[in-house]
C-alpha cells in the first residue's frame, strides 16, 4: 500500500541527488553535503507541491474564525442539546463553505510522505547491497553512498539509539552520532514549539473548549512527544523536519503578515488569562462571585426647545445686573419680551 510513496520518495531524493553531484557538491567539514541538500529540496519539493493545500488551509482557518460569533449563538440556543447543536453547527458550515477538517490537511498529507522518509532511511544498513538487496529504484553505488553519508561525522542513516555495533559498520563513534542527533532534536522541538506559538499569537487562543485543547495539545504536547520519539528518528529525518519547520516558520510568516487573521471577540490574546465564568457567564474567582462596579449613568438634560420662556428668569436679571455692573446696561426680561411696550416707553 505505501510502495508508491517509497519509490516517489527515493525518486525526488535521488534526482535531487544526482543534480548535487553533478554540480561537484561532495563532502566537507566531514559532511556529504550532497545529501544533506538532497533531503532539504525534497523538503522544498513537497511543500512547493502542497502550497494549493496550504491556502485551502488558510481559507478555512480564517472561515472558521469568521464564524465563531454565530457558533457561540447556536452554542446559546442549543444550550444542554447537543444532537441539535452538532447539527446546527454542521449545516452553518455547509452554508458558509467552511471545514475545519481543513485547518488538518496539509499535516494529514505530510505524515505518509514522512513515514516513506523514515521507513527509506531505516533501511539504509551496511551490507546489504552485499546480498543484492537495494532500496526503490536504487543503484548499489548510490545505496553504498547512502549508507555511509554523514553530517559532521555522524551518518544520516544513525539515531540517538543506534547500537554500537551498527554504528561501527558505519564507520562512526556512538559519542559523536549522539551529539549532533541531540542537537538536532532540540532544533526540531524548539521550531515545532515556535511554528504553532507563531500562529497562536496571531489568531488568539481559543475560548470554546474543544479547539482550546487542540492548541495546547499542538502547542506543547507535540514538542513533548518529540523528545521521546525523536531520539529513534534517523538523523535525516531530523533534518527534513527541522527543514520542515523552517520552512513553515517563512511561510506562515509571509501569509499572517500579508493577509491578516480577522479580530474576533471569541478568541483570547496570547499571553492572557483565560476569564472562569459561571452558568450564567458571570466572572468567577476562587470560586466565588467576582462583584464588579455599576457604572453611574449621569443624567441629562434635554436642551430647551425654539420658542420656549426662560425656566428661571431672576438669574438671568442677576446676570444682566452684574453684567452692567462691568459697563454693560441691564435689561428688563419683561421689555426685552414685550416689543410694543418697550417702543411705547
């Protein structure tokens, strides 16, 4: 079932390969940077042939943040029924053209094509070209070459948990291949980390739980896993992740900053503290009540209308007095409304 992918694999890995050292690119600082560079542009080739999975990718991220303020009405309107929630949800979905299966994808595409990788490099051992037994379309000379391809002395074909015995037929010291594997594994988890806070922070944590959890299981439980399962990785599979991740890094980079996540009001900044509500959303603290401040509302006054008699007129006669006291000459409100009488005076 996965032969198709073993042999796509080691075809992109070989041509690249064969372009290196027909380029005169061979060893030096005691690594066969032929294959190094091989590894990465196979890197380059698949995310270059995924690129249209990657912008369906942020398509429906941005479709799905768009839509997280009518989630949070059905959330209301369906509260303690969730068949009918689930089902609301899903036809909001179809209407609007969004799956979050989407958001998956391009990780989802890239597992068979890293378990090829791995599968390929595990079976780099010595001698076995001695028997006849080649990989997917390799020659004897380039399976030799292989097996025996190193980064700064420690083969691309080794791990953290290489035995000694292997490594010895390969030509290497268990020191040496330790060092540059932990090295590299510490690469590969700190990028992992910084590739999915990257994105974090641009979108905001999430405040329904369940897309909460996948960020924290993205954000921290895979760089955990990694440094368990990645001292049994090969050393060039360490490599195609950590060019892998790079490559994310420039990539995401590129997109956030030139097509913006829109703001939403349901996705919490990063570096907040997520607000503990209760039932009816009130904000909780230690477990009790948290009594926030009434705002005083100041009252208003309605403007006069056109037309209408002063409210308090002896001020006004007060004003028009003390206004005279200052050389002004005061004035009679009754005069001032009475045109005829002040004429015939």
């Amino acid at each position: 079932m996965m032969e198709w992918i073993y042999f796509s694999i080691s075809w992109v890995l070989l041509k690249w390969h064969s372009l290196f050292s027909w380029m005169g690119i061979g060893e030096w600082l005691a690594t066969n940077w032929d294959w190094i560079l091989a590894t990465v542009f196979l890197v380059l080739t698949i995310r270059g042939v995924l690129f249209p999975v990657f912008v369906k990718q942020i398509k429906s991220q941005r479709a799905m943040q768009a839509l997280q303020p009518k989630i949070g009405e059905l959330r209301e309107k369906h509260k303690g029924d969730r068949v009918a929630l689930q089902q609301a949800q899903m036809e909001l979905m179809r209407t609007e053209g969004a799956n979050p299966l989407m958001g998956c994808l391009p990780m989802v595409v890239q597992i068979p094509v890293f378990l090829g990788l791995f599968h390929v490099l595990r079976h780099l051992q010595p001698h076995m070209s001695d028997h006849g037994k080649t990989l997917y379309g390799w020659t004897i000379s380039q399976f030799d070459k292989a097996v025996h391809a190193k980064l700064f002395g420690a083969p691309i074909a080794a791990s953290f948990r290489s035995s000694a015995s292997d490594l010895a037929s390969m030509h290497a010291t268990s020191l040496n291949v330790r060092i540059v594997a932990g090295v590299l594994v510490v690469i590969m988890i700190a990028t992992t980390y910084l590739t999915q806070r990257q994105m974090i922070r641009k979108t905001g944590w999430a405040t329904e739980p369940t897309q909460l959890m996948i960020q924290r299981l993205m954000l921290y439980g895979i760089p955990v896993g990694l440094l368990v399962s990645g001292t049994i990785f090969p050393i060039g599979v360490v490599i195609y992740w950590v060019t892998t991740n790079l490559f994310s890094l420039g990539q995401q980079y590129y997109v956030l900053r030139k097509f913006p996540p829109p703001v939403n009001a349901n996705m919490r900044p990063m570096g907040t503290k997520a607000t503990k509500t209760d039932r009816n959303g009130a904000p909780v603290r230690n477990g009790k009540a948290v009594k926030t401040a009434t705002p005083i509302v100041k009252p208003t006054v309605a403007p006069p209308k056109v037309g209408a008699k002063p409210v308090n007129p002896k001020k006004r006669n007060t004003g028009n007095a003390g206004n005279a006291g200052n050389g002004a000459k005061a004035t009679n409100p009754a005069k001032a409304a009475n045109p005829a009488k002040r004429l015939s005076s």
